[in-house]
C-alpha cells in the first residue's frame, strides 16, 4: 500500500489521480490533500478518502471548512507554512505534485526535503529552479518521477536504454487551437477561444500556455532538469493528434516513442505504479481507424513564447524564473481581459529584457527573482501593451 500526498488535489491532475486511486483501492491510501482556496471539493474529497490532514493556501477558505468539519475527521493546515507541513506528514511514501504556477515551488521542494518522492505535474518550479531542485533530490535520494505526458514519455522511451546513446529528445506539442489560424487573426483572440484546447481537458493556465506554445517551452526547460540533456538535444515538433507523447533518437538511427490516447490517467498511474504498470483499461489504439497522424515544424514567429523559452534556457541564471513569472502573470491578465492574447508574449519578452542576470545559488534567490519578474511583468503592462 503506497501512502499518498496529493498537492493540488482538488484540480485537473488532482482530479485524475484521485480517479486512478479509486480504481486501485488496494494499492494507494489518500493520507493528505491539498490545494488554494476551493475548500467545497476538498470537502468532498475529505469525506470520499479520508485523508488524515489537509491544507489550504487560502486562510479565510480553511476557517470555513474547519466549522463545517466534525473536528476529529482531519486535521486542516492553512497557508504556505501548511502546504509545506502536509507533505511531511510521517507516513507518506510519494507525493504527487499538482499546485498550478510557481505557488507549488516550496510545497515541492518541502516535499523533497522531507525525503519523499516525487510525481510531478507542477512544472512551473522546475523551470525556475531545476538545478536547485536536482539537486536537492540528489542530496535527499529522492526521485522525481514525471507526470507530465510528454517527459512521461520520454522516460519510457530511455528506460533500458544509455543516455550516452541519445541523439535527441522531440517532445510532441499539439499546436493548441490556433495552429491552422492566420497570424493576423491571432489579434482578435477571446479568453473562449483560447480556452478550447483540441484534445486536453485542463486547467485555464495550462490552457493559455499551449494556445500560445508557451507550455511546449516550459517543458523544454522541464526536460533539461529533468533528463540532464543539453538544450541543443531538445526539439519540439508539432503533432496535432497528440498521440505520439515524444520521441527519443539514439545514435545508431533508432527512434523510441510511447503512443495512446490523450487521456493524463495513463502517465499519472505510470508514476503512481513505477516500475509497474496497472490495467486502466482505455480504449484501445486503433491506429488503422485514425488513419493518419500530421507534423509540422514549430512556427515561432506565429507562436513566440516558444522561441523565448529556448532564449531563457540558453541565458541561465535567473532568465527562466523571470519567463516563468513574466508568463504566469501575463496568462493571469489575459484571463481576466485586461490584455490582448498578442499581448502575452510582449509582456514576456519586456521582463526578461529588463532583466540583469547574476547567479543563483538558493531558492530564496530564484524567488527574489520571481518576485521582482512579476512586479515588472506587472509595470510592462501598463506600459508596452495596447489598453483593452
Ligand atoms: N491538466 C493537465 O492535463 C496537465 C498536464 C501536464 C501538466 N500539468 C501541470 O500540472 C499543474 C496543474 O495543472 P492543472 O491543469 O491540474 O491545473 P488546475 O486544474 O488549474 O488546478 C490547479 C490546482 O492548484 C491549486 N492551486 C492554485 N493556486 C494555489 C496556491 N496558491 N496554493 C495552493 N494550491 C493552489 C488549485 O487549488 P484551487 O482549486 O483551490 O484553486 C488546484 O488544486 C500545472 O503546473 C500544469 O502545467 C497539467
């Protein structure tokens, strides 16, 4: 029985990773949730897996859920400080890391410190602080075992095989739902429209990013730390039925790939179960039904967040944490209408010029830097964007 800490529980991945513990009772046991401020799912979840605590990063919405709770069912932490506790709880063998944005950084790295391991779909604290993080894992011998589906697939495309062998690493991207659209059309672009991805169901952050490619950059960065491989080896083209998840080439020609339908039960459970794996039964993989499956290479003038990923990887030092809050903050804005979708990428690229580069040698460092990026991310909008 693997004990099991859920950080974003009450989320897309939270919500699919509670789906797969419904399916293996016998194999995992819920013993902590967390997540912001919806404390009516988590009281849901509370009541269906009884987790022995639980927190929430919102204060006001753990107060609420404490009165509605009988005070013996769970214990209710509040805050970062209680994010960071959940995941020490003693008897916890994995944590699945699923906060969206830079908030699940110290949550992650808490988790690591405490020696547990690590599924993670949060990619946002890799991309501004991997280094550190590796190396934190290292020091605590913890594995980081990825969620995402396209690291998924590589990592089982390199299982068995040499890292000195690989040629390169491809990871997928479907193109999101503007890919056959005109550049010039981009301009008019409503938060509907972008929030109808082509073959993911997912939360509105993780939405935005892949309409404007930025998610395919930040996995980039993801795939640096998370394989130990040169930007140089890492390509990124675009397959729009999302049924390749990535692909690794080897020296001799070969090229290794994991396929199956675009359903994020699959590399959660792969992460969950490692090195098992568990019968989920989707459908099966009708190749001859699907008929064809199209590529294209990525077009970063049409979609520049990509291009500016590839930029902050090749500058280092703080440059990935300032595209990282630079986006988060940009994505929040064009969410809530005050800028254009055109405007995201701008708004990126203003900070990270802005940006004087020095080392990083802690995590309060990176989120000196985060915290900087997002007040000058704020100051770009009001200056380099058109008023809505
Ligand atoms: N969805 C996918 O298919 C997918 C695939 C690959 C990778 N990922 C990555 O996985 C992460 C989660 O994505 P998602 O689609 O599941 O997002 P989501 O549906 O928006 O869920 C986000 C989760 O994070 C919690 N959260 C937000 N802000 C928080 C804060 N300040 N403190 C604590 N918890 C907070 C939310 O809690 P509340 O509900 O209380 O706000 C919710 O549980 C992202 O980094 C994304 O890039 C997602």
């Amino acid at each position: 029985m693997k004990r099991i800490v859920i950080l974003g529980s009450t989320g897309s991945i939270g919500a699919s990773t509670l789906d797969v513990v419904s399916k293996f009772p016998d194999r995992f046991q819920v013993v902590g949730l967390a997540a912001g401020s919806n404390d009516q799912i988590l009281e849901d979840q509370i009541r269906t897996f009884h987790p022995k605590v639980v927190a929430l990063s919102c204060s006001d919405a753990a107060k609420r859920l404490r009165t509605r709770l009988e005070t013996s069912l769970v214990e209710v932490l509040e805050g970062e400080p209680g994010l960071c506790d959940v995941v020490r709880f003693p008897d916890c063998d994995l944590v699945i890391s699923a906060i969206v944005g830079g908030a699940g950084l110290k949550p992650t790295l808490s988790a690591i410190q405490a020696g547990r391991q690590v599924a993670l779909a949060n990619k946002e604290p890799m991309v501004m602080a991997g280094q550190l993080m590796q190396q934190e894992a290292q020091k605590h011998g913890v594995t980081i075992f990825p969620i995402d589906s396209e690291h998924s697939a590589i990592f089982q495309s390199m299982e068995g095989h040499r890292k000195v062998d690989i040629r390169r690493v491809v990871l997928t991207a479907s193109g999101g739902p503007f890919w056959e659209w005109p550049a010039a059309d981009l301009e008019h672009v409503t938060q509907e429209q972008a929030l109808k991805h082509p073959n993911w169901k997912m939360g509105a952050k993780i939405t935005i990013d892949s309409a404007t490619l930025m998610n395919k950059g930040l996995e980039v960065i993801e795939a640096k730390w998370l394989f130990d491989l040169p930007a140089a080896q890492l390509d990124v083209v675009i397959h729009r039925e999302s049924i390749i998840h990535s692909l690794v080439e080897y020296c001799d020609g070969s090229v290794i790939s994991q396929l199956g339908h675009p359903d994020m039960r699959t590399p959660i459970s792969y992460a969950m179960n490692y090195p098992e794996r568990v019968p989920l039964h989707p459908p099966l993989l009708d190749l001859g039904k699907i008929g064809k499956l199209t590529f294209f290479p990525p077009d970063t003038e049409k979609f520049p967040c990509l291009q500016l990923a590839y930029d902050a990887l090749a500058g280092g030092n703080g440059l990935p944490a300032t595209l990282n809050a630079a986006n988060e903050v940009a994505v929040h804005a064009f969410l809530h209408k005050q800028i254009a979708f055109l405007d995201i990428p701008k708004v990126i690229q203003e900070t990270m010029s802005a940006y004087q580069t020095a080392p990083l040698s802690s995590i309060e460092e990176v989120l000196e830097v985060d915290q900087w990026a997002r007040r000058t991310a704020e100051k770009m909008m009001k200056t380099c964007v058109t008023p809505i």
